[in-house]
C-alpha cells in the first residue's frame, strides 16, 4: 500500500439530531461544513489529513472560531485507507453508544473540537 494514503485520516461528522455519519469535504464561512456520504465514490471528496501534520489541529481551530455552534457535531478521525468501511462500522456503533465495546472504539476515534480552542 502507497505510504502516502497509509498516512491520511479522514474527519467524520455526526451532527446531533441526525443518524448519520458524513466525511468532511471542507469548511468554510460562506457554506458552512460541507460533507458528503462516506462512501467509496465520495472518496474524492474527503478532507484529508496527513496524521503526522498539525493540519487537523487547524483545522479544528479554526472551525471553533468560526462557528457558531460547534457542539452541535461529533468528529471522529479514521484512516484514510479504511475510511469508507470505518463509517459503516461507526454509524453500526453509533446507534448504541453506551454499549461498553461501542463506547470504547468510539471513545478512541472521536475528535473533541474545543480541545482546539484557541
């Protein structure tokens, strides 16, 4: 496998009273966070991450400072090379999220914005 994709994660977003899990396209003032299915076509579009960068915390930053209610979203960053199959399971886990193994996977690849606050 490419070490170049090895090394990209994917930001996923579940906002609160939807179900669904979505994968980051890009953020912005104008349009607000866009996102796409996190499926095999979409792969494209995913906003991707170098794990070895500081580009996520940036990028988290930056969303804090813009917007104006972002506990409003649960992000969870996956591999890049198994995004697609990491939402399915996610989405899977999320419908039962205090279940104890679900928990803990969650637990591990959630995202907390506010730890980028500036």
């Amino acid at each position: 496998m490419d070490e170049k994709i090895k090394d990209q994660e994917v930001l996923l977003v579940k906002e609160q009273k939807t179900e669904s899990l979505r994968a980051v396209a890009r953020a912005d003032e104008k349009d607000g966070l866009k996102t796409v299915p996190p499926t095999a076509e979409h792969e494209q579009s995913f906003l991707k991450f170098d794990k070895h960068s500081n580009a996520l915390e940036n990028f988290l930053s930056n969303f804090m400072r813009q917007f104006k209610n972002p506990t409003q979203f649960h992000f969870f960053k996956v591999p890049f090379e198994s995004a697609v199959a990491s939402a399915r399971v996610l989405s899977e886990m999320l419908k039962a999220p205090e279940v104890p193994s679900n928990k803990e996977m969650l637990d591990y690849a959630r995202v907390n914005p506010s730890d980028y606050a500036g």
